[in-house]
C-alpha cells in the first residue's frame, strides 16, 4: 500500500473536529495529528477523555470532554454492551458537532459516535486507523488472528474453516452497527468493515508489515505512525557499556507486571543492561504490581518517554501494542513482541514475517524464553538491519505532512457555510 496524497499549498483555515476515546494507543495519534493540523493554520478541537484535557489546551488545541460510558456495566446495575453506548454516545455527539460546525471530522477506528454524528450533520468523516489496516483479503485469516496469509491446500482449508466460524461474529457486528445508524437516520452499510471511512481512512503504520495485498483498500492512505507522547524528564539508563535492553510492557495489559518479571528474572545475569518502566499512573496500579526487586544491571522506572530511550535501546521487549512498536522501529531497533489482546496478535505475527524481530507466544513468556529471544536478537544484525530499513522509510516523511493534505481535501468538500448543517435527529 502507498501514502498518496494531493498536497494544497495554501490551505485555507478549516475547523476540524478529531475524536478519541481515552486508551494512549488511540489518544495519542488523533492528539499527534491534531497537533499537526493546528500548526498548519487550522482551528482544531480534540474531543476525548477527560485525563488528557491539559494536554489537548496545553498544545494550542481546544478540549471537549467524550462520553465515557463504561460498557458491559452501569452503576444501577443494568449492562451496557459496546453498541448501546456507541447509539448513546452519538446522540449525545450531535450537538457537539452542531456547534463546532466543524468542516470535517477525523474519528479514531474504535471511536464511531463522532462519526456517526457528523455523518448525521452532513460533515465529511475519515478515520484514522492507528494500526495496521483491519481489512483482509479474501481467504486471509481474520485480523488479529495472528495467522499469516496461507501458502499451501491444508492452509487454506484451515483458515476458511476459520472464517466460517466467524463470519456469524461478523455479520452480527454490521448488524449492530447498522441499528445505532438507524437511531440517526443514516441509511445501513453493507460490508463487516463500516464503521471505516470509504472517503479517507488514514492508516498510520508502515509497508513494511503489510502482507502483498491485490491493491490498497477503497479510500486508504498509508501515512506512517502518528506520534506523540506525555512531557516526561529523561532517565537514565542502568551504567556500563553492555547492549541496552528496554521492556516496554502495554499501559493496559500486563497489569500484574508478569512480562516485567519475566524479563527481570531472565536478564539478571545476562551481558545486558535493562531498563524496564511500569507504566503505571496510579498508585493503585502500581500496588497491584508491588515489588519487583530488579537485579543489579537493571533500573525499573515509573515512567519513560518512548522518543528518548528507544534510541538508544539495542532490543525493546513489548507488548506488541501498535504505537510501542512502531516507535522501537522507528528508531530502528528490533523487538521481543508478547502479545497480550486485540491487534497485538497480529502486531506479532508482522514482526516475525517481516524479520525485525521475534515473536513469543503469551503462555510461553517464561524467564528463560524471554531471555533466549533477546540474546537471539542481539546476534542477529539481519534483524536490525530491517528495523532500520522502517526506521529509513518513516524518517522520509512525515506522517502529518503525509495525512494533514487529505484531511484538507476532504474539509473543502463540506458546504462553505457549516451554520446550514441540519438538524440530525428529528422532533
């Protein structure tokens, strides 16, 4: 898949409206091409959980606080499956979005209710999918499965057995969506894959851990990964000259500190020097962790920006989550991925296709396994040769300046008065 794009030389001043919910793997693209959007002269609002307010008004940009409807549980008591809260949270988005009057609106992939709402309103939408593109090939595996394209007659057998098991999955999740659609007025969509933009869907991931696809799918951009993270002051890393290795375990999945300890345990007396962060923002969380007690050539850290450590990392041991690892690659290093939920399956599998780094499975993720694959990595330049190779091709470009022209494109299709935006739920 490639990344073109029609570039406006002057653009003229749009308000824009991104949305996100909270999780940082969401939060921090739409925030990261907020802020690109912003220095090109636009006025840009960031609608998203209430934890990252300061940062959206610290930046320049304008805060509007997102529905944070829990799902599955309400406090009276009654569940609240992902689709309800999609149909509250747009019917609640549409006002937002009538007072905005936002030319355009730029939803993150698992954040429909803006969407939904300016779809209502008659604003253009895209999407930014912050990780690879979910849409598969015919007779690919599903995405996440975590299972590469199949080569031989058993394999294709396999994966379509799969796929018929899932396909019922799928179809009740077009279902669900076409009925929040239907609580606006908006027609259905036919298709498992509607809730993404067939105007503009801005992927930020690379080519490089893409699979050979037949063409890129209808109204995707390749634009590279959309960066940003949270001020932190730099840290250290554990003294000596021994190659420097970064655990990096996802914000969300490793609540216990199982893949910390892991790679505590197996790294302590390796020629190594590590440097892991907990990643933890609450003292609840961090009590849930309680002690690791690091080795002598190991520093554990509350906290650790990505931008300052990876660089100087020679192996980053993760969770495989999309932005962590896009991040060790950008900076040319190759990963330990340990995929623990969701996309990070699939992350992992790219990894291993693509040679810049290896993949253990969850179960597996003992001392002794965790700390064969980092040795293994340190012997292997072919390994960080390609790293280096993405970390080249996201250096060429970057991805704002790759995705802010399509974003403009699509506002200069909304009506030139947004006030005559109607009105989008009847009575």
């Amino acid at each position: 898949m490639t990344a073109p794009f029609a570039s406006i030389p002057s653009p003229v001043r749009r308000r824009l409206l991104l949305a996100a919910f909270g999780d940082p793997g969401h939060a921090f693209p739409i925030m990261a091409l907020g802020r690109g959007l912003l220095a090109r002269g636009h006025d840009v609002w960031v609608q998203t959980w209430e934890r990252w307010r300061d940062d959206v008004e610290a930046a320049g940009m304008r805060f509007l606080p997102a529905p944070e409807y829990p799902a599955f549980w309400q406090p009276d008591g009654e569940p609240l499956d992902p689709y309800a809260a999609v149909r509250r949270a747009a019917v609640d988005t549409v006002p937002v979005v009538r007072e905005v009057r936002p030319h355009a609106v730029v939803h993150d992939v698992l954040t429909l209710a803006p969407a939904l709402a300016a779809e209502a309103c008659g604003v253009p939408v895209a999407t930014l999918v912050p990780h690879l593109d979910p849409r598969v090939e015919p007779g690919w595996a599903p995405f996440a499965s975590g299972m590469r394209p199949p080569r031989t007659p058993l394999g294709r057998a396999f994966v379509g057995g799969i796929n018929r098991l899932t396909a019922r999955a799928l179809e009740q999740g077009r279902r669900d969506l076409n009925a929040a659609r239907a609580v606006l007025g908006l027609p259905p969509v036919d298709g498992i894959h509607g809730g993404l933009s067939p105007a503009l869907t801005l992927v930020a991931s690379v080519p490089q851990l893409e699979y050979p696809r037949g063409g890129p799918p209808a109204g995707a951009h390749l634009v590279g990964p959309l960066v940003w993270e949270p001020p932190a002051d730099p840290v250290e890393p554990p003294p000596g000259d021994g190659p420097l290795v970064l655990v990096a375990p996802s914000t969300s999945q490793d609540p216990d500190g199982a893949l910390l300890r892991a790679a505590l345990r197996g790294l302590a007396d390796a020629p190594v020097r590590v440097l892991a962060a907990t990643n933890r923002t609450t003292e609840e969380a961090a009590a849930r962790i309680g002690p690791l007690d690091p080795p002598p050539n190991a520093r554990v850290v509350p906290w650790v920006s990505y931008g300052q450590t990876m660089p100087l990392a020679d192996v980053v041991v993760c969770h495989a989550g999309h932005g962590t690892l896009l991040r060790a690659l950008a900076a040319g290093t190759p990963v330990v991925a340990v995929p623990a939920a969701g996309d990070m399956y699939e992350n992992a599998a790219r990894v291993a296709w693509a040679g810049v780094g290896v993949r253990i499975p969850r179960r597996l993720a003992s001392p002794r396994v965790v700390r064969a694959a980092v040795m293994d990595l340190l012997d292997r330049p072919d390994a960080t040769r390609r790293a280096e190779e993405i970390a080249a091709w996201i250096a060429a470009g970057d991805a704002v300046d790759r995705a802010a022209p399509l974003v403009e494109a699509l506002a200069a299709r909304t009506r030139s008065d947004s006030r005559t935006i109607p009105p989008a739920v009847p009575g």
